[in-house]
C-alpha cells in the first residue's frame, strides 16, 4: 500500500495551478475536464505519480466558494531552508502567515504559508 494523493477543492483553478507550480516548484503532471460532471481534475507534484505522493486540485466548475471546516490541518512540505523559502514566496506574491523560525516548544524549523483558497501549507526544514 501507499499514499497517491491528497485533494483539495479549489474555486480558480488557474489561479492555483499558478501557486503550486510558479510559487511551490510543483510541476503540473496532469489536467483533464470533465464537460458531463462540469469539473476538471488537475494533478501536480515534485515527481512522476508512480513514485510520489501528488496534490489533486478539484474544480467544480459551478461552486463558487468552499467551507473550509475546522477538521482539516495543513499539508507539509520539506524545503532546503525554511528562511529562503519564505523569503522566495514572499517576493513571488505568496502569502506566509507564519515566518520562519522554531516552532513552539520545539526547536524545528517551520512557517506557514496560505494557498489562494486559505489552505494552510507548512515548510519544514530538511536540514
């Protein structure tokens, strides 16, 4: 067994595919429409969906906006320096609404940053 994907409903779906590919580094693996559904399904990730965990982004093409709940947490990438990341995203228009720094009671390294529907991306360091 193993993981394949996480997805998540997005209202623009351009918008983000721009986010994950342009501001992440993600690189989009796949889109498909769905005219008899009315959605479109796009699939992006850091490698081939036969040997990494991928983000699908779903698109309702009728849905306007979304209830975010409150059981939903964050997704988490590792990124070389959580510093230089942040500051990266930060110039590329990103919204990080935790700087870097250790976390709480801790002493890794992380920040948040907030995708173009309000997901919560954390940065952990692999250093």
């Amino acid at each position: 067994m193993r993981l394949l994907h996480t997805m998540l409903r997005v209202t623009d779906l351009q918008k983000s595919i721009s986010f994950y590919t342009e501001i992440l580094d993600m690189k989009l693996l796949r889109r498909k429409d769905f005219p008899d559904g009315k959605f479109t399904l796009a699939f992006l990730g850091y490698g081939p969906e036969s040997d990494n965990t991928v983000l699908e982004l779903t698109h309702n093409w009728e849905t306007d906006s979304y209830d975010m709940g409150n059981a939903y947490g964050h997704i988490a990438i590792e990124v070389e320096d959580v510093y230089s990341a942040c500051d990266k995203i930060k110039a590329l228009g990103g919204q990080v609404v935790r700087d870097a720094g250790p976390m709480n009671h801790g002493s890794t390294i992380l920040a948040f940053v907030r995708d173009p529907d309000g997901y919560m991306i954390e940065l952990l360091s692999s250093k």
